[in-house]
C-alpha cells in the first residue's frame, strides 16, 4: 500500500531521485561524477516524513547505496549518541576488536565508548570538539569505503543534543564526500540546541521541503485503495475533512472503518469524526483500555522503554509473565499500536506519545525506576538505566546516587559532559548521604570543566565547604578549583585557592605539590603582587630538589621558565629545562595540565634552541590528539608552533599552524585564552611577512586591543598590539601601549627582550619624538640580551639599537648584529639584520659591501617567506644600481655534505681556522656554513653536539 501513501509527492520523489542518481553517479557511470549534499524534510506530526524516508531507504538500496539509518526517540532524547549510535555502530560491529582498532587507528580510544563500541579507557575524557572530530572521521571513512552512502534520519527533533550538533557541524561537508544526509524532522518540536538544523545547506538551498496535506481527491484514492472501490464520493470527501488531509490519520481512519464494518457511503460518513477521533490521542487510550489491564501495562511499559525495545524487558518492567506478556503484544500488534516481533516498535510515534502521555503519573514514574532497575539487573549497565532514573522521584536512595555516578562517569568518558552532568544534578537531588555530597558536587564540578566554567567553579566552591571528607577528594577538589580559576583568567583566585590549601595540608610531599601549582599561576599574573620575593623562593627551593617525582620536575621546570623571563643567562634556563625532562612531563595528564611542559618547551626556543623545543611540541601535540584533545589544548599547541616556526623564519608554514590554531579557538569561543594566543601569533607573522594591513584587520575581528587579560601570553598580546600600531603608521599610540606593558613587566623582574621584546619597539616609537630616551630604552634592552646570552637576542638588540642611533654607529652595530644572528638559528631576525646592514653600507658609500648583504637578505627574505622585506631588499638593490641575481634552491633541513662537515667538527669545539684549513676554505665561508647549519637543525652553538644527533 506504500504507493497510496506517497500520493501528490511526485515532486519531493523527483527531487530526492536527482540527488540520489548524482550520488551514485548514475548519469555517467563514473566514481568522480558522485555529488553529496543534504535534504531536509519538513512536516506535522503524520503528514508522511517517515513514509518518504522509508522510500529513500528502498530507491537508495536499489541504487547499490549504503544506507545508514536512524530515529530519534522522544524517551531518548536525554540518551547521549543514541543516534550516533543507531548510525554507525552497525557497519563497525561487524569488525572483531583488533580489526576496528587498526581500522580507526588512533580515534579507537576516542569515539569506541561514544559508540558503545570499547569501554572508556582510564585517564581523561576527550572534549567535546576532540569527540565531533572523531565522529567526523568515521564518518567521512564510511563515506568513502561504502560509497556511494545516504544517512536517513527519522524524527531529528528527537535526537539527542550530542549527535544533532555533530550531525549539524558536519553536513555542510557532504558535498565534497559521496554522501547523501537525508533528515525529516517536526519544525514546531525542534528544542533550543537543534536551532542551527534548520539552516542547513542542502540542495533546497537552506529551506527544507515542506510536506503539506493530502488534498481530498488524493485521500479518496488512499481510501479506495484500502476499503475498495465501492467507497462513494460523499464518504471520502468526509474522511478527508475529518483528517484534515494528514496521511497518517487517514490510514488509522481506514483501518478503523474496516473494523467496524461500516459500509462506505454517505450513510456512515456521520460516524467518521468520532472514529477519526478514537485513532489518536484521549480517544486511541480509551480504546486501549478496552483491551484489559495487563495489555494496557505492556502498552504502558513499551511507552516508557521507547524505542528498539526487547519483550522480555518490556515484560519485567510490566511485571507480567512470559505468556501474559506475549498475549499482550499479539493483541497490541492486532490493535496497529506495536509492530515488530524480536523487537517491539509503536506504529507511530504519534501513537507513543499518547501512550506515555495517558499514564497516571505515578505509575509512570514507578515505571522508569523498574526500568532502571530491570536494566542495570540485567547487565545493561548504570548509563542505560539513567534516562530513566532523572524521571523518578528523589527518595534519598544510595542505589541512585551509586548508578547516577557510575552512570555520569561512563558517560564523561564517552564525550558527552552535558549528559554526565545532568546525572549527578540529578544524584544531588536525591540527595545522597552527606559522606558523599562532596563527591557528588567535586564530580559535577568536573563534568562542567569544559563547557561551563564558571559553574564548575559554584559546585567545586560547594564541595569545599562540605564538612569532613577524605583527604585525598579535598586536595583533588583544590587543584581542580585552581584549575579552572586559573583558564577562566582569574588567575589570582588560583592562587590564593591552592595557597591556602598548602597552608593546611600536613603531608609534605602534598604541600610541596600545592606550592608548585602555586609556583605556577604566579607565573601566568600578571598582577602579582611580588614576583622578585616568588622568583627567589622558587629558585631556592628548585635548587635543592633532584627532580626524583613529577611534582619536583614540575618546580624545576618553573624555575627554567622564570631564569628566562628575568633574562638569567640561558644556559641556566637551559640546564633547568633538562633537568625537568630527566623524566616524563605528560602534556595531557588531566590533573597536572599542560602548562609546565610548554613552558620548558618554551624555555628551550627563546634560548636558541627551537629544533628541541619543536620535538616536545610535536610530542605533547601527539598526546593531545591521542587523548581526544582537540580544542583548546589543541589551539595552544598549533599556535604556539606556528610562533617557533616564526621564531625559525619559517613564515609559511607558521601562518598555516597559526591559522590552525585560530580556527581551533573559534570553536572554543571567542574572547578566550586560546583565541588571544592564536590572534597574538598570527599578528606577529603577518607583521612579518610584510602585510599590516591584513594584521590590522584581524586584531579587529578579533577586538584584539585593550583592555587586555590579566593572564601573561606568549607573545605578549599588549606588546604585539603595540607593534601593530607601529606598523601601520601610528607611532604615538604604539608608544603608550609598548610603555604600559613595560610599566606592567619591569616590576615583576621580567626584562627579556627575547621573550617580550617592548622596550626595543618602545624605542622605535619613541625615534622621531624623544630620541634621547629611545636610545636608553634601546642600551638597556641591549644590555638584558647580552646578560641573557642567546645570540638572536643580542642580535636582534644590537639592530634595533642601530636604527635608533646616529648614523655614524650604524654600521658598526649592524656588522655585530649580523655576526650574532650568524650563530643563531633565527632565519627571518638574520634576513631583517642582513637587509638592514646592506641599507647602511649603500648609505655610507660602500656600494660593493652593501651588495652582498642584500643580496643574501634578500635570498634569506625570500626563503622565509618576508615578502615585504623582500621588497625592501630589492628596493634598496635598485637603488644601488644592482639587479636581484638568481637565487639558489636550498633545502631548509637537510644539511649539505659541506655543510655536515663543518657542523661535526664545530659540534666537537674544533676552532675555527683549523675547521677551513681542513675543510680548504677560509674562515668567512665556514661561519657561513654554520650560520646554515644553525638555522636547518634549531639551535645555536652551544646546542649543535645535540641537535646534530637528530639531524638528517
């Protein structure tokens, strides 16, 4: 009878007939032909959606397509990935385990318990973003693997939140993929989270196809079709006015007339309203009742189960026996309330709904918890069970609270905090016993870390303030309470939150511990009240310590970081740095964070060591990815690469990890830490690539300017801006902003021009109008480097200070630039000194000098990608009278044979002449040698025996 139930669709058939033929590439034959995209289909309750689904199903199966399907369910709607599950759990439950896992490879760990697929490992669950990620790629596996593929889901009004945001972010990709989504869903019913369902793009551009009423010509040949063609024109022009032309209703009404008998004329037609009627809503549960008590139980238990649901469960929570219950169903199916035999389905949801609707309250509640407990009883497990427990009463039961609990952190580990949270509110409620209430409120505290921060901080408060407790729960709630304080940019609460802990704590190796997280968020202030007192406390303190546990390492990993913010000579920070990696530092361990790695990663780069600081980076971003990390942990690591690759004078490819790192924040949100970093960076390449203009437009995208956040970035957000002004013109402003972040910085002791660079730029701004203090901003910049030691810094002093002296000391300071930047692994700094020195020369009247600077910062400009510097360069080559030559291909890694030779005998502290008197060249050519060898393999120096070691 399907073909009278599709009658007057001819044109929603056309349209999904042309998107299946172009998926399946039907019209050539060819693979490439193959063209996704999205239909959406709109409609009432009853008015054909899952009707025309159905037909998807059949034409797509034809075709030779994979289908997928699923339905949301209005009792599942709480029930995380349940239609995520329904999707692609059955084409991956055919893997045994070995094969999924070499099949998904290193998302097995993530998606595998969102898709019930693996139980959650230990350790950290994956953030939201990390999970959708995963998802994406099963999918887009499937897609390509089974193509041509269609996803058909029924009821998308009813999916859970989970997997309707996945579902949404990803179906804007399915016309790049052999993939077909078609979805139907209620308009009226959509909830709050499915919003953004309504606009996706799809082949109707983004309105859905709207299903409207049969008209009464089409609902007369629907019921001839059924009761025969003696049907009379007056009684069918009734049934559709009584329908309202809904092709669900009229079916029902059908089926009702041939139970009856009633002859189909005129003479009945006064009957059809109430029949009509009786088929749906108050009149459907009175003729259920009808039917006796122990079917209405069963009708009753199935309603409250949902959807997919197994006799025999529906039996127990009925409480009737195997035979009673099997009479019950056959007497359902009989009515065309269930259809189904190994599983139990309702016709309809429409009927559903008025089932579950016209249980007494209180039985209905008793019904979920006999679901609950019939389903963790029969070993479903707690997260089954806890859809069904947020229905029930509070009755201050443990047995509750434990499943909610179990329930929460099984799903936490599946990727869904929402849900996770939503079960321990719900356990609080209970309430549970007061021993536990700590627990219980730490837990829901930690479920929200990721989504709600500021909620997470009300709950983590709360269970501070509960009397008594483990210890142990206490300490975790204090770092976790820290914690979040500390990446919501309060990073003063942090402080004074686990500094009051270590005050009160008695176990030693707790307090030391506490004092290093301490040790830590004073770092990131930039409000601390006294960091020269914390500075020498924490050197103190590292200093006696032999790095034997994590928590030592940690502390000695700090004092690396804050012997570079003081400009400490590097080699110090350094010989931190190692000592704080003679074990492992877990840049994804959930309680630790990941802040103490990337800062030991970052003491290594700003000391001319980017090639080590790159290899922890790219360590720390496998583990991120590894644990399903892929927002702003991610952001970070991305960001922060793309700045040492900038450091490197690899502009290209730290635009792209820049931009990698933005895109990442965008989905973490706007205004946070991670989007600061990401914008910061980005600013600071595209100053350097020479296009301002693009860096102006993007700090206002991103409101990046003041106020600034009181947690310290990497570049300095304030000092960028300030750079940025500069840039483009507005040297004044530039001056303010370079001044405040020194009136900020100065006081805590932090004046490394390496790692924030605002006096040198101060003194830029500073030229035209005090030149004199420009000058002094540009001697004790100079002289911090020079304490500090790494060879860029000094470099980049040196040419810095050239630009703001007289002209007669120009030369003279550019030529030592230049040899410092020479020994240093900055590619781009070396380019700008280079360009700059050969502008000095052509100034002085040394035009055969001049040249050869410029010509290689000009190949060193265009090597890193500094299209404006370029530009200068072959300006100030014109203005020479000289033509740019052709430039060498080089490799940027991997090093020559000469330049292989040079490096392994300087890595061994062969001196200089006797390196070109063995190799047969002059001392000049071997610095050359080794200038390139500095920047291929990372490092200055003083690292070369190293890096060499990793070096192709």
């Amino acid at each position: 009878m399907r073909e009278t139930e599709l009658l007057e669709r001819e044109s929603e058939l056309r349209a999904i007939d042309a998107a299946l033929r172009a998926l399946a590439g039907e019209y050539t034959g060819r693979t490439e032909s193959r063209r996704g995209g999205v239909l959406a289909v709109a409609g009432h309750a009853g008015i054909g959606k899952t009707t025309l689904l159905a037909e998807v199903r059949t034409r797509a199966a034809a075709l030779g397509c994979t289908v997928l399907f699923a339905r949301g369910g209005d009792q599942e709607q709480r029930v995380a990935f349940h239609v995520a599950r329904q999707l692609l759990q059955p084409q991956l439950a055919r893997f045994g385990e070995e094969e999924l896992r070499e099949t998904l490879g290193g998302w097995y760990g993530i998606v595998g318990p969102a898709l019930g697929l693996a139980a959650g490992a230990g350790g950290a669950p994956p953030d939201p973003q990390g999970l959708a990620d995963g998802l994406d790629w099963v999918l887009t596996y499937l897609a390509t693997h089974r193509a041509p593929l269609v996803l058909v889901l029924d009821d998308a009004h009813w999916a859970d939140a989970e997997s309707l945001g996945w579902l949404t972010s990803f179906a804007p990709r399915a016309e790049e993929l052999p993939l077909l989504i078609v979805a139907a869903y209620r308009p009226e019913e959509l909830p709050e989270y499915a919003e953004s369902f309504r606009g996706l793009p799809g082949r109707a551009g983004h309105r859905p196809i709207g299903l409207a009423p049969l008209t009464a010509p089409a609902v007369a040949d629907l019921v001839r079709a059924r009761i025969g063609p003696e049907a009379d024109d007056g009684f069918c022009r009734e049934c559709w006015a009584v329908t309202a032309g809904n092709p669900f209703e009229a079916v029902e009404l059908t089926a009702r007339v041939l139970d009856r008998g009633l002859k189909p004329d005129e003479s009945s037609a006064h009957l059809l309203r109430d029949l009509a009627a009786a088929a749906k809503g108050s009149g459907l549960v009175r003729r259920l009742e009808r039917l006796g008590t122990s079917t209405v139980r069963f009708a009753w238990a199935c309603a409250v189960l949902g959807t997919e649901i197994p006799p025999s469960l529906a039996a127990h929570v009925a409480g009737l026996g195997p035979q009673e219950a099997a009479d019950a169903a056959d007497r359902l199916r009989e009515f065309r309330v269930l259809t189904g035999a190994d599983t139990l389905e309702f016709v309809h949801p429409l009927i559903a709904t008025a089932v579950y609707r016209a249980i007494p309250d209180a039985v209905r509640v008793a019904l979920h918890g006999q679901a609950a407990w019939c389903l963790v009883d029969g070993g479903a497990g707690p997260a089954a069970a806890a859809r069904h427990l947020l229905e029930t009463h509070p009755e201050a039961d443990p047995w509750v609270v434990n499943q909610l609990r179990a329930a929460a952190r099984e799903t936490l580990r599946a990727g869904a905090p929402d849900a996770a949270r939503s079960y321990l509110a719900r356990a609080l409620r209970e309430p549970p016993p007061l021993e536990d209430r700590a627990a219980v409120l730490y837990e829901l505290g930690c479920s929200s870390t990721l989504t709600e921060p500021a909620t997470t901080v009300n709950h983590l408060r709360a269970a501070l303030d509960e009397p008594g407790g483990e210890p142990a729960l206490r300490h975790a709630i204090i770092y976790r309470l820290s914690q979040t304080l500390a990446h919501s940019d309060r990073l003063a609460e942090a402080s004074a939150v686990i500094g009051a802990g270590a005050r009160s704590v008695t176990d030693a190796r707790t307090r030391l511990r506490m004092r290093a997280e301490q040790f830590m968020w004073d770092a990131f202030r930039a409000d601390e009240p006294d960091s020269p007192a914390r500075s020498r406390r924490l050197a103190r303190l590292a200093d006696r310590l032999g790095g034997g546990d994590l928590t030592e390492r940690y502390i000695i990993g700090l004092r690396a970081w804050d012997a570079t913010l003081r400009a400490e000579p590097a080699e110090v920070a350094v010989r931190h740095a190692e000592r704080a990696l003679k074990g492992c530092l877990n840049w994804a361990d959930e309680e630790r964070g990941f802040e103490v790695p990337v800062l030991v990663a970052l003491a290594f780069m700003y000391a001319d060591r980017p090639g080590r600081a790159e290899e922890l980076f790219a360590e720390g971003i496998a583990a991120f990815e590894r644990a399903g990390w892929r927002g702003a942990h991610l952001s970070f690591g991305y960001s922060l690469l793309g700045y040492l690759r900038y450091r490197r004078g690899r502009l290209d490819e730290a635009e792209d990890f820049a931009r990698d790192g933005l895109r990442l924040s965008d989905r973490v949100g706007r205004g946070t830490p991670a989007q600061w970093y990401s914008v910061a960076v980005l600013v600071e390449i595209l100053l350097a690539r020479g296009r301002a203009g693009e860096a102006e437009r993007l700090a206002a995208t991103y409101d990046f300017c003041e106020p600034f956040g009181t947690a310290v970035v990497f570049p300095d957000a304030q000092t960028v801006y300030g750079e940025l002004l500069l840039a483009v013109g507005r040297p004044r402003e530039a001056a303010t902003q370079l001044a405040a972040a020194g009136r900020r910085l100065s006081p805590r002791g932090i004046r490394n021009p390496s790692w924030c660079p605002w006096q040198l730029h101060l003194a830029r701004a500073e030229l035209h109008d005090a030149p004199e203090r420009a000058a002094g901003h540009a001697r004790e910049a100079l002289a911090m480097a020079r304490r500090y030691g790494a060879p860029s810094a000094v470099g980049q002093a040196l040419r810095i200070s050239a630009e703001v002296a007289p002209p007669q000391e120009r030369v003279k300071l550019l030529e030592e630039a230049v040899g410092h930047l020479e020994r240093s692994p900055a590619g781009y700094e070396l380019a700008v000194g280079l360009v700059a020195y050969g502008s000095a020369l052509r100034a002085a009247g040394r035009p055969r000098e001049a040249a050869e600077q410029l010509y290689r910062g000009l190949e060193g400009a265009l090597g890193c990608g500094a299209d404006g510097l370029a530009e200068r360069a072959q300006g100030e080559l014109a203005a020479a009278g000289l033509r740019p030559r052709r430039l060498r291909a080089t490799d940027t890694d991997t090093l020559s044979s000469r330049e292989r030779a040079a490096a392994d005998r300087a890595a061994r502290a062969v001196p200089l002449p006797r390196i070109a008197q063995e190799l047969g060249t002059d001392e000049r050519t071997v610095s050359l040698l080794l200038s390139a060898v500095y920047r291929k393999v990372g490092t200055d120096a003083t690292g070369l025996a190293d890096a060499l070691t990793a070096a192709p």
